[in-house]
C-alpha cells in the first residue's frame, strides 16, 4: 500500500472517531435524566403506588397503561403505605435526584379526608406539608401530603438523590397516608412512567424516566387481617386493625382484606379455617363495581366462645383465570 494510502486510510479513521464520539456525547448529552424513587420503602411488600397521572384531556380520566388507575386531572404519582399506624412509625420521602429544595411547607395536620366539608377545608393547602426541589436541567420535583412536621431539610439546602426530605404523611387533600410525587420540566407535568411528550391519551411511545425499572401494578393487596367487629374503609386507613388481637369471647370474627384496583367482574373468594381444619365459610362473589380502592370481608358471629388455637383465612381476587392477590393470613386464638 502507498504512503499516501496510508495517510488517508489514518484521516479518514480519525474524522469517523471523531463523528462517533461527538454523535455520543450529543446523545448523552439530551438523554433523559434518570430519577429515583421518592419513598423509601419496598414496593409491593410494604407500599404500593394506587394512583398514576390521568392522561385524558377531558373529564374522564385515563393512566399512562390504558388503566383506570387515577382520577381526572391527576398530575402526580401517589406512592401509598398501609394505614395511620405505619406512618406513625416513619417511612422517608426522598428526594429522586441531587438539586436544591426551593420551597417548603410544613405544620399542616395530618388527616383522613372523607367528606366534602373535609375537602373543603383543605383548599389553598391541597398539597400539605410538601416541598419542591429543583433539579439540573429546568427538572423540578415536588412531594406532597408529608406527616406534619417531619419535613427535615430547609430552603435552599443542597439534596443528594436519596436525601430524606420528611416523612410520608396524610396532610392537605389526601384521602389516604401517602406521597405525592409531581414532576416537571420547564414548569410542564411529565409523567415518570412516559417521559417528555406531547401526546395524550395512553397509546404514546414510552421512555420511562425511572433509573431502574417499575412495573405497572394496577391491583394489587394493601393488607389484610382479622378483625373482632365489621371493619370500614375509614378504620382500616386508620391501622385500626393493624396487628389486631382477638378476644376468644369476641362477639365476631371478621377477616377482610383491603386492595386498590379492582375492576367489574373480578371474582373474590374468601375461606375461613377453623383449628380443627373445618372450613367454617367459603364464600365466591363477583365485583359488581370497578373501583380504585377496595375493602371486602366475610366474618362469623359467635354464639358462644371461638374455638382455641389457629384461624386461617384466604383470600383470592381473579380476573379471568388470573389470579390477581392471592393471601393466606393466620391469627391465633388463646
Ligand atoms: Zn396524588
């Protein structure tokens, strides 16, 4: 081969590195930041997300999946906890990337929004105890419904991702103990589950902005248990039955189970065992009513005392064939 051959075959080389490395530094450059999550907990063991953003323009309401699982005008992601007794005992809201906290609230009290007069009472502070946090980039975060008075960091204090912010609460409009997690770019909503957008609707492209994946669960168990009276909605927010102990002189013997997601024609089954291995009920009934969260429960009344020792109860949601919650949860009777 000729010298001159050589020296072009080199140039050439050299000119197609460099539009390599530039062509890579440009894509790295514009691809999307990866964001973390903004609650410290185990995802399907001990939280659970129940609402994503609505991506329907009119009324209705639509999540990124073609599910229902949101509400109309939804904005954020809710990461939720079990009930009132969890959150007393702590869970961290984090913050989902480095940057700077530009503004906060705290004070508010926490509570169970139920009525309208509650809502109500609620407006101008629908966010609680919260706090924005400005990211690289012209990315903000802001985390809603913080427990009163957790909130541990000050305006203008430089976060790591990962840094605590405060504490998962159910201050302002929340209905629920859980964080609400808005993200924006240039002041715009951006579902994490989607990415930058224009497109309504759910058939869009996707490019997540999780840093490490996150499947979507649109049912899905918030807990269940056993309870000595007919529980409500309210009670098992509450934590009420959290850990319950029942009196053998118990007048009832309820077991109940609390879910977010449910949909129309789903099948529940429920059994409850007795210690001498007797199936006391076995009950099948379909969801006649699709609904975002979902409180059922079969229960025995006590002629006289409980058997001592053992109770089982089981629980199945399917949908179809599938089984969508499937538990087993025990109690013992002394
Ligand atoms: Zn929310």
């Amino acid at each position: 081969m000729s010298q001159l051959a050589i020296k072009w075959i080199k140039r050439i080389s050299f000119i197609l590195i460099l539009i390599i490395v530039s062509f890579s530094l440009v894509t790295f450059a514009s691809s999307s930041p990866k964001f973390g999550l903004p609650i410290n907990c185990n995802l399907g063991k001990n939280c659970y997300i129940m609402h994503y953003v609505d991506h329907d323009p009119t009324s209705k309401e639509i999540d990124f999946n073609c599910g229902r699982q949101t509400y109309d005008t939804h904005n954020g992601t809710d990461f939720g906890i079990p009930n009132l007794q969890v959150m007393k005992q702590g869970i961290p809201v984090i913050s989902i990337a480095d940057g700077i906290v530009l503004r906060l609230r705290d004070g508010v009290a926490d509570h169970l929004v139920a009525s309208e007069s509650d809502k109500k009472a609620t407006e101008g502070q629908e966010c609680g105890n919260g706090l924005v946090i400005k990211h690289e980039d012209g990315w903000e975060s802001q985390y809603c419904h913080l427990k009163q008075n957790s909130i541990v960091v000050k305006n203008g204090m430089k976060v790591k991702k990962g840094t605590i912010l405060g504490m998962v609460g159910s201050s302002g409009l929340a209905s629920f103990p859980h964080v609400h997690l808005s993200l924006r770019q240039d002041g715009k909503i951006v579902d994490p589950f989607v990415g930058i957008t224009e497109e309504t609707g759910c058939q869009m492209p996707k490019k997540p902005l999780w840093e490490k994946s996150l499947n979507y669960i649109p049912t899905g168990l918030i807990e269940g248990g056993f309870a000595p009276e007919i529980p409500s909605q309210k009670k098992l927010w509450e934590g009420k039955f959290y850990h319950s102990q029942i009196n053998i002189k118990s007048p009832q013997l309820i077991f109940w189970i609390h879910a977010f997601g449910v949909l129309e024609n789903d099948e529940e089954s429920f059994q409850l065992i007795n210690p001498n291995n007797q199936v006391i009920i076995n009950q099948k009934q379909p969801i006649n009513k699709s609904s975002r969260s979902w409180m059922s429960y079969v229960g025995k009344n006590n002629k006289s005392t409980l058997e001592k020792g053992l109770w089982i109860g089981k629980y199945q949601l399917k949908r179809g064939n599938k089984i969508m919650i499937n538990l087993e949860q025990k109690i013992n009777i002394n």
